[in-house]
C-alpha cells in the first residue's frame, strides 16, 4: 500500500465532510481543537503544503471571477466566527492571502453603529454580500447578533431567540441567489487563548492587538460557548451547514480552512467562459492592425 | 569593486528618484517601454526579486496598519494608469497579493453610472479612499475624466480643461488628510499592445478578458498618447507625483511598483504602536486567569 502523502486528506474522503457539524445537538467539548484531521504530516509540513495549494486555489478563484464578468451570479462567502485570538485574521492573511485580491471581498464586524442597529440585524450583512464572481469572506457576522448580543443581553431573549430562524430564512435566500457559504466556527481551548493573549504581552509588535477587555471577556468562556452551540446546532441547514476546525494549532486551521475553500470551488466547478466574440475574425482585425 | 546584485537599485538612489516624471513638458515618446530601470537582472532573477520584497512590504504595511487602529490618520494610495493590457491588474495580483488583503481596499473604476456622474467625477473616488492604515488602489481612477472624458469627447473641452486643476487642489488636500499617493503610469508600446490582445485571443482562459472594443480603441492611441501626456504634465505636483514604468515587460513592471511601494513605506516609517494600557498589570491578570 502507498505510504499516505502528508497533506492529502483521510482515505475517508473530503475535508468538508470530516469537518462539518453534524445536525443535532452541538457539545463544544466533544470537538478536540488540538486535532489534525485529514492532515498527517507536521507542522512544517502543514505550511508547505498550506502554500501547495495556492496555485489551485487561485485557479479557480480566477475561474470564478472570470464566470462572474460573463453573467454567472455565482459566489462564495467564508464565513469566519471564533473567539477571540482564534485567528480570523490569521486565516485571511495565510489562507485568503493565496488568492487575488481583486476578487476577495472582505469585510470586519465591529459594534454596529446606531444607523445600523436601526436598519435591523441583517441590513449590514447585505450591503457587504460579495457580488457575482467574487470571494466574500466575513471577519465576523450576523452571527454576533445571537452571540454577543445574547451574553451580553444587548437585546431582550425573545428578540436574539427570533433571529436563528430569521439567519436561516436569510442563508436559505443566499443560496438561492448563487452564494455559497462556508461557515467556519475557529474553535480554540481557553488555555490555548490565554497563551495567546501571554504572548501578545510579551510581544511588542503585537501590543497594538492586545485588548485588556479580553481577559474581562474569558470570564464569560462557558456563556459564549453555550452561545456559540445554539448557533451551530439552530443554524446548520443543508444550504449553510458549519464547519469546526480545530484551531489551537495555527498552521492546521490555515491549511483547513483553505483547503474547505478548495473543496467548495471544486464542488461549483467553475469554468472558463466562452468567448462572446467571433475569435477568428478578431484575430484577423488584430492582425490587420 | 563589489559587484552589484541582481535586483539592487542603481548606486545613484532610488528607484522613486528614477521614475518620477520631471516637471514640465512630458513626451511620453522619450521614455523607453522596455527599460529596466534600477534593475540588472533577467526576468527570471526579476520573479525572483519580486518575492524577495514581500515580507518587508508585508511587515511595513501591518505596522501602518496597526498604526491606523491606534490614532494615526496615515495611508497610502497606489493610483494604477494606462492603456488597456498595460497590466494594472498585474499589478494587483503579483505586487499586492504580496500583502495581507485585509489592509488593502481595491477599486476599480468603470464608467461612471448616471447617479455618480450627477454627483461630480471626484465624488466616487472620494468614496472609496483608504480609510486610516490602509493601503488603497485604484484601478482606473479620476485620471479616466481628463483621459476618455477628453478623447472621446464624452465633456465639453472646457470642462475637462478645468479638472486639471480641481485634481491638483483634490490631491493637495489628500495629501493633508495624510494619504501618501503613489501615482503610476503603466507604459507599454502600441506594438506591445498589439502582441498581448493577440496572445489572449490564442488563450481559451483569456477569451473572456478580450474585448473587441479594445481594438477600435487603438485607433485613438494618439489621443490617448497627448491626453495622458497633458495630464502627467498638469497634475505632477510635489505632493502627489507621477511614476512612469516601463511596461512591456511584465516581470520588470510588477517589481518597480512594488519597489516604489516598498520605498514610499520605508519614507513613512510606521512604528509599532505602544501600549496604551500597563503591560505588567496585564501580565498578572491573564497569568491569574
């Protein structure tokens, strides 16, 4: 039997189906975020083979933008939820950072703003919807409004109870429209967290990231993950399922999540569109000129 | 005498001291497409080249980006000009996919919608400046409206005549505001031209980037050739200069612009922001957790 190459996914198939949530009740504790599914090699080997799936990846973000120029509505949305010092930002600049800049679309949810909170939950979340052909990836998201919103009693229960079924008539709408989301819950131990905010501390290039309200934020550890499984168990249609990925080791969650991407551009298959044109005759005109 | 490394600027200084159009009158004829200026090397040593700039383009552009969370009003602003296939998306994929995207904030200008041109031509480009930190491109920008607005007649003459200075007065203040424009002209031969719309005609994964329009555009070449000539000529003032880089050959232009990057970086200098809180009273609080 060939040696198993260190990258390639489990003999069992695809990432995205190792990795998503399966419906039902969600226990955070039963998700080990120090493991490595589907990868085998070390971690140096995760980051050789996080940058091997590069030139792939950008193929068919191409592929996909070129499709969006030539009428296609198809896009894809990465959704990125975790706590904090889970990576979000990590996962943009190594597993994003492979892609075309031109076609990403990406957009950070602060606090809403008054306006916005007027506008109603999802108003925000539309206007930063990727368009035709592009990679919309969310840092942060509609989720914040029955995570925070729901540990920090920013709104009454009945109203963040109300808004699970409203997200999911909103994903549902999505996917109708041609977007394909790619929910990813960045799951880290509270251990894991507090060597991270430590070594934020000891770091000077990093104290710009350091937030002294995180650590008043740990306390609410368990009220945030019982937020977080209310989201992944009430929010998983088959349209929009989620996804945890282990997240205490760095380079997997880059590899992983990237490598859900590559699988999601491999499922939409996109194409290089068709020429519009009469190529023959152009080439004589270009020719001619 | 040591010999000079492939990719090293000439001893006579900077590249941004090199390719910056000198006041007065500017024929675009007397600048040579096909230079390498500041660069000894072949095209491979010239990919090669590229890459080497990353990560000090990608560690100068977070410190200005952490600058930017922390107060600093500073950006940057790359303004990407020339003809059609002069490569300004080139130079977004292979120079700026250097970068963390999430610092930049891409543009690309189309023609203007019927409620932006009711709203002035400096209207939009206001919308999409880069906010504090980050560091902005455009693709096309308000140069289109003293470029086709004069070609094709699409204003009255005096209307464009007047734009000249309003883009002077407009820049002058950008630069007040504490963005750091980076103008750059793509400059790539009719000839060269010629060659890249045939090669995407002989691609199948190009078709869709060719436009038979473009071929009826280059019966203005001329025009576009005096327009351009008369806008790097009247908007070339101190605080926003212009760049011309030799173009036709890809390779050289992606790694000028991204050297002019690096050195308007290294002008700026961004700092790693202090703490704004009492690092050791934090250290005690996140051990004690």
């Amino acid at each position: 039997m060939a040696k198993k190459k260190a990258g390639e996914a489990e003999p069992s198939g695809r990432l995205l189906d190792a990795l998503r949530v399966p419906a039902g009740a969600v226990d955070l504790g039963k998700f080990d975020t120090r493991a490595a599914t589907g990868f085998s090699g070390t971690k140096e080997e995760g980051k050789v083979a996080l940058d091997a799936l590069g030139p792939e990846v950008s193929d068919f973000q191409e592929r996909l933008y070129a499709e969006g120029r030539k009428g296609s509505r198809r896009s894809v949305l990465l959704v990125l939820q975790g706590m904090d010092t889970s990576g979000k930002g990590g996962v943009i600049r190594h597993g994003a950072g492979l892609m075309d800049p031109q076609g990403l679309r990406i957009t950070s949810f602060k606090a809403p703003t008054p306006t916005e909170k007027r506008r109603g939950f999802l108003w925000r979340i539309r206007q930063a919807l990727p368009g035709p052909g592009l990679v919309g990836i969310f840092d942060r998201s509609h989720y914040e409004d029955v995570l925070i919103a729901r540990v920090r009693n920013l709104v009454a229960p009945p109203v963040w109870n109300r808004r699970y079924e409203q997200i999911n008539e909103f994903e549902a709408e999505l996917a109708e429209q041609g977007i394909t989301m790619l929910k990813c819950f960045l799951h880290i131990s509270s251990e894991e967290q507090k060597l991270r905010l430590a070594a934020r501390l000891d770091d000077p290039t990093k104290h710009w990231k350091y937030n002294p309200g995180d650590v008043d934020e740990r306390e609410l550890w368990p009220a945030y993950t019982e937020a977080y499984e209310a989201a992944l168990e009430n929010c998983n249609g088959p349209a929009a399922p989620w996804y945890v990925i282990p997240s205490d080791r760095k380079w997997y969650r880059n590899w992983a999540v990237t490598t859900l991407l590559l699988e999601t551009f491999r499922d939409l298959d996109p194409q290089w569109p068709k020429a519009d044109f009469d190529i023959e005759a152009e080439k004589t005109r270009v020719a001619a000129d």
